[in-house]
C-alpha cells in the first residue's frame, strides 16, 4: 500500500513538472529569428565566390506588440576557410558586405560594416562580419527581409563555420534588447573545384563569341554561367560531385542541352554541340511565327533575334536556316 502511495506521487508529480511549460508560462506575444540563407548564386568550390543572405525576422502575435529598432549581429565563419569579397571594392576602408533594405527599409542607419579578423567584442571566435545596424522609421513588427548579402570566397575545402555568434542583440525603441528566439544557419562547406569545359557551335556563323552556358543543379539553381569564347569554347565552375544540367542559349537559335553531367573529377568535358537557329521569338520551337517574324524585317538590320546568322543584315540566309529548322523544338541534345 505505502509503495503504491509513493508511486502515484511520483507520477503525479512528473505531470506536474510539465505543466508550467504548457499551461502556466505566459506566451510570448512575439518571435524573432536570425536567418542565414543557403547559397544563393555561384558556386562553395575553391577558388569560386558565392552569396549568402542575412534576414531577420519578426512575428507579434498579440499587442502590446514588440518592434525591432535595430540589431547587432556577429557572423562568425572559420577565416581559413573563406574569405569576405570586399562590397565596395576598396580595401583602404575595410572589407564589408552589402547593406539590403529588406528588413528595416530605406532609411536604415549603419553604423558598423565591417569584417573582423578576429572578430572583436565576440569571444573568441577567429573571424565574423559585424553590423550594427538600425533604422529611422517606425519600429519594425511584422516582417521578414534581408539586412545583408555577403560574397564569400573558397579559400579551402572545409566547413565554412558559418554561425551567428551569442553576442548578437536585436533592440527596440527603448533601447532594451529583444530576445532572439531562433537562429538558422546552414551548414556550407567549401568542396574541391570542378570544371565543366566544352564547345558551343552555332549553325550559320564561324565566330562563335557569346553563347551562354549555364550548369543547373537538380532544383534548378544557376551554379555557373559564363560566355563562349570565339572557338565557342567555355569552362564552368562548378562543386565537385554534383550532377548538373548543361544548357546553351542564344538570341535567334534554339538552347541545346546535356543533362546528368556528372563532374566526378577535376574536369569534365561534355563535347561539342551545334545550335540550330531560326528560333526569332525564343519560344524553343522553329514555326511559322519565326518565318513570319523574318520576311517582316527581310532586307533590314533587322534584331539580334532575326538576323540569326549576325551577319548585319536580315537577307535569303537567315530565311533559310529559319526554313531549314522548321518543326524543330529545343532544347536538342548536346
Ligand atoms: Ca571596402
Ligand atoms: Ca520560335
Ligand atoms: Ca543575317
């Protein structure tokens, strides 16, 4: 009977235990958040740049409601693994980061843009980007935007020890700090170089300067992009170990494509390919459209788009490489 007794206490007095989280706490009438986005364009490869964002966030659910005024944020990342590309390009003012009005709008203050190596006022961590920012409207409530976009470079393979460091406040109109209720940083790492290199011809030209080429990653993400050179050669940074779709555009021709390029080693090459043109309106397929759309101009300089062949003039050859290609839908195979 006494062992009982005991037990039932003590189950009673786990629930207990749990009540104050569920039941008595007060909820907070508000959440804020620190975000650091994935990458946002280029390629976490040595030697390669690439984008992050910064946001903030804020969500009142209840009045009173709180409002962000201001914040002071420390990123760290570890300094031998990358580096900070200078905003501005002038190294005599320091290296700092690109300011974006998403969050605070266009009358934001900043009083610190600075990249610090080590990262002064936060503990020991080896490097970060500070900014102090705030702003001269109404107290932010509300919202999620960017405060930053930060240009990184590979330095070495390595994680790149991305983290918003605890000394990072938010502040509002009082000069009281908002407590910060989630941070979310993901986890980059610098992978070795790959190079995607091949040869982009189009029908109808010998100078072959300007094509597009762009590799994708499985979501659809721009990795690289970059022209071809006279001989219609490229090269495309990209992270080794991913699979890639290879796309060519341009103006008057329909894309040629190569999917599942794997670039398993330092470089892969994917071959030549030809573009066809003809395609004036850039629909991806050669029709009546585009025929139409070139006796329209025919004997005139016409646009990039209907003299296909670049030669100045929208005459009898470009009508028939048009024709040639009619019914022809892009992307063809690389
Ligand atoms: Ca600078
Ligand atoms: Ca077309
Ligand atoms: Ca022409």
């Amino acid at each position: 009977m006494q062992k009982k007794h005991w037990s039932l206490i003590l189950v009673l007095g786990m629930l207990l235990s749990l009540l104050p989280q569920a039941v008595l706490a007060q909820a907070p009438n508000y959440y804020t958040s620190v975000i650091v986005s994935d990458v946002t364009s280029g390629a976490p490869v040595v030697g390669g740049t690439f984008t992050t964002d910064v946001s903030l966030s804020i969500v009142n659910n209840a009045s009173p409601m709180l409002g962000v005024m201001g914040v002071d944020l420390y990123l760290g990342f570890d300094p031998a693994i990358v580096n900070v590309d200078d905003a501005d390009d002038n190294p005599a003012n320091g290296i700092q980061v690109n300011i974006a009005t998403g969050f605070f709008g266009g009358s934001v203050v900043v009083a610190k843009n600075r990249v610090e190596v080590p990262c002064t006022n936060a503990g020991a961590a080896p490097a970060c980007v500070h900014l102090a920012l705030s702003h001269t409207g109404t107290p932010i409530t509300n919202r999620t935007g960017k405060i930053a976009t930060i240009a990184w470079g590979g330095l070495a393979v390595g994680p790149t020890g991305l983290t918003v460091l605890p000394e990072t406040v938010l502040a509002d109109v009082d000069g009281a700090a908002v407590p910060i209720n989630s941070t979310s940083v993901p986890a980059i790492s610098i992978v070795p170089a790959g190079t995607i290199t091949g040869r982009v011809e189009r029908q109808g030209m010998t100078d072959f300067t300007g094509s597009i080429v762009t590799a994708y990653n499985s979501g659809g993400g721009v990795i690289a992009t970059g022209p071809t050179d006279a001989a219609g050669n490229f090269s495309l940074p990209v992270p080794q170990g991913g699979i890639y779709l290879v796309q060519a555009f341009y103006h008057g021709y329909l894309k040629a494509q190569k999917s599942n390029v794997y670039v398993v080693g330092a470089t892969v090459g994917i071959g030549t390919t030809r573009m066809l043109g003809g395609d004036v309106n850039g629909d991806n397929n050669v029709n009546i459209l585009d025929v139409v759309g070139i006796i329209g101009v025919f004997g005139t300089p016409g646009t990039m788009s209907t003299d296909i062949n670049d030669d100045g003039v929208v005459n009898i050859f470009d009508l028939t490489i048009a024709a040639g290609n009619f019914t022809k839908v892009g992307p063809t195979a690389w």
